[in-house]
C-alpha cells in the first residue's frame, strides 16, 4: 500500500504537470494570432531647436500620435508598454535612438487612442548633428502576456526632418 506522502507527492506533480501543460498551449496559442495594429505620428510643432552651452542640440516637439493596437490584445496579453522613439543617424553612430514618449495601455478597451503631447523626454544629441537631418519616428510595443514570452515589434514612419536653424 502507498502510504499518505506517497499519494500527496502524486497528486502534487500531476497537478504541476497539467499546470504546465496548460500555460505551454496559453503561451503557443498566441502565435496563432496575426495581429495588425496601425499608427501615425505627425509632428504638429517644433517648440524650439537650439544648442545647448555644452554643444548639444536640444528639440521639444509637439505631436499628434493616433494608433489602433487592439489586435495585438489575445486573452492571455496582461499589458502594452509602448513607446515612441525618433532615430537617425550621426557620423558617430549608425543608429541613434532617443525616447520621446511612452505609456502602458491595461486593457484592449484602451489599445486604440489619440493623444496631443509634447515630449516626455528630453531630445538631446551628442553634438551639434541635428540641423536638416532626416529621422524617423518608430512606435516600439512590448506585448507583456499572462504566461510565456514577451513579443516586442515597431512600425516605422519616414519623412521628418530636423529646421537648417536654431530656433
């Protein structure tokens, strides 16, 4: 006969095992999922471009940033963290990349939205780069599931450029 550890240590691993079991079929169901999420960015105003007393150039933006990101929600996604970043290049670096706004969207009801800002962050370069440079404007999402891994993805939009003058 088995005796009550025996049991209990028998139940415990099947229950861990089926626990398993079903957050591996949680997390490969999302890859049935071919969301297809939309964006756009407009740049509505360059509140001022100028150098700073260290050589740096300094830009506050003012935009326009609408998205749909209701497809990338499946049962098993908890959050968004999204984020706006402009990239361009230097002759320092191939790719620079500098944060201007992020957000945690909690829920699909709120995955499609339209929103007026400024920069949250401050956009710095390393030099004196930035007069009539081209850049982009790249929306960044993390999908955060319940259970298994992170998928993160962008969509770029081209076409912007910094003024040839300070402001």
């Amino acid at each position: 006969m088995h005796s009550f550890g025996h049991r209990l240590n028998g139940l415990l691993t099947f229950s861990v095992t089926i626990l398993a079991i079903m957050c591996a079929i949680a997390s490969l169901s999302d890859n049935l999922n071919t969301p297809s999420p939309t964006a756009e960015i407009k740049i509505m105003n360059i509140n001022w471009f100028q150098k700073q007393p260290q050589g740096n150039d300094e830009v506050s933006l003012t935009m326009n940033i609408s998205a749909d990101l209701q497809s990338l929600f499946t049962w098993n996604t908890k959050q968004l963290f999204i984020f706006v970043a402009a990239e361009y290049e230097t002759p320092k670096n191939s790719l620079n990349q500098v944060s201007l706004w992020d957000a945690i969207i909690p829920a699909k009801e709120h995955a499609k939205f339209w929103i007026h800002t400024s920069n949250k962050y401050r956009f710095v370069d390393q030099g004196n780069n930035l007069r009539g440079k081209k850049f982009n404007l790249t929306l960044h999402w993390h999908v955060m599931p319940k259970t298994g891994k992170m998928f993160a993805d962008k969509i770029v939009m081209a076409g912007y450029s910094f003024p040839e003058e300070y402001r």
